[in-house]
C-alpha cells in the first residue's frame, strides 16, 4: 500500500514517502535486511528501502489538496472558502473529522479545491487540544494557512500565551507555552491577512 511513515534509521526522523513494505528486497549490494516495517521509494530494486517506525505510518488515501498534493492519514486539513474556514483531521483513508465542531465526515466529500495541507498530527500531536481550547472558551479560532515554515527565516507567526501573556515570534506553530502549559493564541506578524469569520 502506499503509505509515508518516518524513518527510523538516520539520526533526524524524516517523512519518507512510498510503497509500505514488511520484507524488504535484497540490497543491489548483496546484504538481506530483516523482516520490519520499511517504505520502498521504488526506482532500482532494493535500492531505496528505508526503515520506519511503524507508529508514524499513514496510509495514501485517494484525495488531493487544491495544489494537488496528496492527502495522508492524520493529515491537518485547513478548510477554506469565500464564508468560512475550519480544521479537519484526515482519521483514515475514507473519514474525516471537524475538529471545530467534531462532525465526522467523508474524505470525497470534501472538494480538492477547499482543502490545503498544513500539517500532520504525528509532528503537531498538541494541535486539536489546541483549537479546541479555543472553542470551549469563545475564543477565535486562529487562521494558520501552514503549521511549519521553517523553511523561510522569516518569523511569521506571533504567539501569545493565554495563561501568563508571554509572547514568542517563530516559524513553527506551537500549541502549548513550555513555561507554563498555557495555551498559545496565534496572530501574523505582519497583520496583512484575508480575515475570517470563523463558523462552527
């Protein structure tokens, strides 16, 4: 099946992308590697078989995202039309789920057009914990058209924490302040963003 999990062999995990796989083919070099979990990157056989951890394994579903990307499990969806946007949770090939309001929901029923990637559970676990802060408390829900931009070094996110009002700038979204487990309310450090009217 086609799957990503990350690597369980090089010194910083890695998302590796391809054809799951539990016995692996013979290495071009000879060596025999173990029964285990490994993704096959396909070319030459044998010759792009990593090794991952199998509790960070997410199946290829059939969806794509508006730039044509494909959609994983676990997978953080961020909805977004002309009316509204909300955050949905790919739960399996076929399910999705609304984590503003917890409607479950079927994957095709979402237009490709809609949906953006943003971002996994496995590498932002504290992320409906978050949102959902938000919600319980009447807060506005943050518009984060990506979770991780540390590919630029430009700072574009400013978070505020709700507990003790201490304020960090980054590139990565961060659910909870490490000082004091208060929760962090996002905002752009520019302020020039398309506003939205957040609908549960």
């Amino acid at each position: 099946m086609k799957a990503k999990a990350k690597s369980s062999n090089t010194p910083c995990p890695i998302w590796i992308y391809g054809e799951y796989i539990t016995t692996p083919p013979k290495h071009p070099s000879g060596e025999v590697q173990t029964e285990g979990h490994y993704i096959d990157k396909g070319g030459y056989l044998g010759a792009n078989v990593y090794g991952v951890s199998a509790d960070t394994l997410c199946r290829q579903t059939a969806a794509v995202d508006k730039r044509k990307y494909d959609v994983y499990e676990n997978d953080i969806l961020l909805y977004e039309t002309e009316e509204k946007i909300g955050y949905f949770i790919v739960q399996d090939i076929e399910t999705t789920v609304d984590i503003i309001n917890g409607e479950i929901l079927d994957l095709e029923a979402l237009q490709a057009e809609d949906i953006r990637i943003i971002g996994n559970l496995i590498d932002y676990p504290e992320f409906i914990e978050g949102m959902r802060y938000h919600v319980e408390n009447g807060l506005d829900v943050p518009y984060l058209p990506v979770l991780d931009v540390m590919k630029t070094p430009v700072s574009f996110l400013k978070m505020t924490c709700l507990k003790c009002g201490h304020i960090t700038l980054g590139s990565c979204y961060t659910a909870k302040h490490k000082g004091c487990g208060g929760y962090f309310t996002t905002e752009f450090t520019t302020k020039i963003y398309r506003e939205k009217n957040i609908e549960g």
